[in-house]
C-alpha cells in the first residue's frame, strides 16, 4: 500500500467517525439556542481544549460566537451554476478568488485543508472539482451548514468537517496537498506563530499555500482607516495583517509570492447585485472588470501596492532532499 493510499484510508475514516470534538458539537449548539444573555455552562470546556491559554480560550468563544450568529441567518443551498463555471473556466485573474483557483490549477485527487472553512462555499468547489476537501472551523454551526451543503452538493463522500481552533485539531502531520486560507490568518494574531507551525506540519513537501487576507500597509491608511465610520462585519479581535505578520508568514514559506487586490475594486458591493458578480446585469459586471483591471496595473507598481486592501500570499513549500 503506498503513501496515498495510506492518507486515502484516513481520510475515510476521519470523515465516518467524526472527531472526539465533533461529537461536542451538538449538545453545545442546542444550549447556543438559549437566548443571547444567557450564559452558557460549561461550553468553553467542551468546545475548546484545556490545552489552550485563557486568554486564547475566550477570543476563540468570542469568534465562534460571531461566527454562529453569522451562520444562523444562512440557508444551505447548492452552488450555484454560473458561480460553477466562473471558478473551473477562472478567465477573470484580476478578480482574488479566480487568481486563487488559477493558482491551484487541476484540483483532481489533491487534498486540502481549508483553514477557516466558514459557510463551505470554497470548500464545496473544491471537492466539486475533485479534490478531498477537509474544512476546519471553530464555529458549530458553521460545521453543520457545510455538511448540510455538501449533502445538496453530492460532495458528502469527499468532504468531512472538524469544529476545533486549529491548535488543538486533530490533523495527520504531511498529508495535504494545498493549505487554504480565506481571511482566517488576520483572526489569528496572536497565534500566529503556532499557528504557521502547525499548517507546515500538517502540509506534504512541497505542499501550495494560499492565503487571502485583509492587509493594511501605509501608516496613513491606517489612520483614515479607523476615523472613517465604515460599517464593517467585523469580530471584535480581528484586524488586517501588517509588515510584521507578513515577515513571520514568510519566515515559514520562504518562497511565498504576495499579489494585491482591492484598490479601486472596493467599490464593487455598490453595484453588484447583492455582491454577486455572477448575478449581476452585463453592465454591472463589466464596472467590475474595468476596476478589477484597472486595480491589476496599479497595483503591480512599486509604491502603489500599500494602496491594496487583500493580498493573495501563495507559494510551495520546499521538497524534501
């Protein structure tokens, strides 16, 4: 039996016989169905290890939380068609996420974690293009809305999900082929560094590693950043990556490439119907292509790509011998 095979059997039998946590997890939701002020007992230590600091411990029930309250007002569809399309054919690389799909390439047989799975759409798309999905997320809910997407999806069988902070999740160390990341890193400051350590570890040499994530590089954006009143949805302990956090990623994958997005293409939640680019009428879309477009050029200059509100970080890690 050879090592993929040996990663395939795992993987199987993770996904039947779901981690310790996971059996946690619907006990804890139903007492999340209490009213908002009510505390609840006990939940902490049955969601999070004690091998967590306090300090770790409430920021994390703080963003499960949030991000339960999120998943609530969500319906579990299947994917949309169009939104199908747009991500297999990838025409449009000024756009982040169909730079990342390009980036990625033939999704068939890989396997990837994706960090911060949230409501599963990115991990419904890749498990549609054939990969071996596994979505980790530390918001209950959340974990129940994917299972729900991937059953209408057909995806069930090469999918499984885990409800644990990272930390603490029960991951085979260096056996997935791509590490996904979709705004996840910048929850995670203070962890950082263990964190990064543990998404190598768990990645097979020469692994891909795709991130995007909020970033705010100029002193003065970041100024004008926290005096303009722009509503944001927001967790209390999240905030974009600075040089800092960037030099650390980098000090784990050396040979990570930074691509900048979101100058000018900010403005697209003005326009877009309901965000949705797919949905959206003809002239709608081509605005969104000039921006996106325009936002490529600029923001390929030197200098000019502190103006970048997402950065795509991608790169291999290196292969063994």
């Amino acid at each position: 039996m050879d090592e993929q095979e040996i990663l395939d059997g795992r993987f199987e039998a993770e996904r039947e016989e779901a981690p310790p946590v996971l059996a946690l997890v619907p006990e804890a939701v139903e007492r999340r169905r209490a009213p908002r002020n009510e505390p609840l007992p006990g939940f902490e230590e049955e969601l999070f290890s004690s091998e967590l600091p306090p300090e770790a411990l409430a920021r994390w029930a703080s963003e499960s939380d949030f991000f339960d309250q999120v998943a609530e007002k969500q319906t579990a569809l299947p994917l949309d068609a169009l939104t199908l399309e747009r991500y297999q054919a990838t025409r449009r690389p000024w756009f982040n996420k169909e730079f990342r799909f390009r980036v990625m390439g033939d999704l068939r047989g890989k396997r990837v974690l994706d960090v911060g799975c949230g409501d599963g759409s990115n991990a419904m798309l890749m498990a549609r293009f054939g990969a071996r999905v596994t979505g980790l997320d530390i918001s209950p809910r959340s974990i129940e809305l994917c299972k729900r997407r991937a059953e209408l999806d057909g995806v069930a069988e090469s999918t499984r999900f885990i409800c644990s902070p990272l930390e603490t999740a029960d991951l085979l160390e260096g056996s997935f082929d791509i590490i996904w990341g979709d705004g996840v890193l910048h929850h995670l400051i203070p962890e950082l560094d263990g964190v990064m350590r543990k998404l190598v570890s768990c990645a097979r040499p020469g692994a891909l590693f795709v991130f995007s994530e909020p970033v705010c590089l100029s002193p003065l954006m970041r100024k004008l950043r926290k005096r303009l009143p722009i509503h944001t949805d927001a967790t209390p302990n999240e905030r974009p990556l600075e040089r800092a956090e960037l030099a650390l990623i980098q000090r784990y994958l050396p040979q990570l490439e930074l691509r900048w997005f979101s100058f000018l293409s900010r403005m697209d939640r003005f326009f877009l119907r309901d965000n949705n680019f797919e949905r959206s009428s003809k002239p709608r879309r081509l605005v969104a292509d000039v921006l996106g477009c325009t936002d490529r050029a600029l923001l390929s200059v030197p200098g000019l790509q502190l103006l970048g509100g997402m950065c795509v970080m991608y790169g291999h890690l290196p292969e063994q011998g």
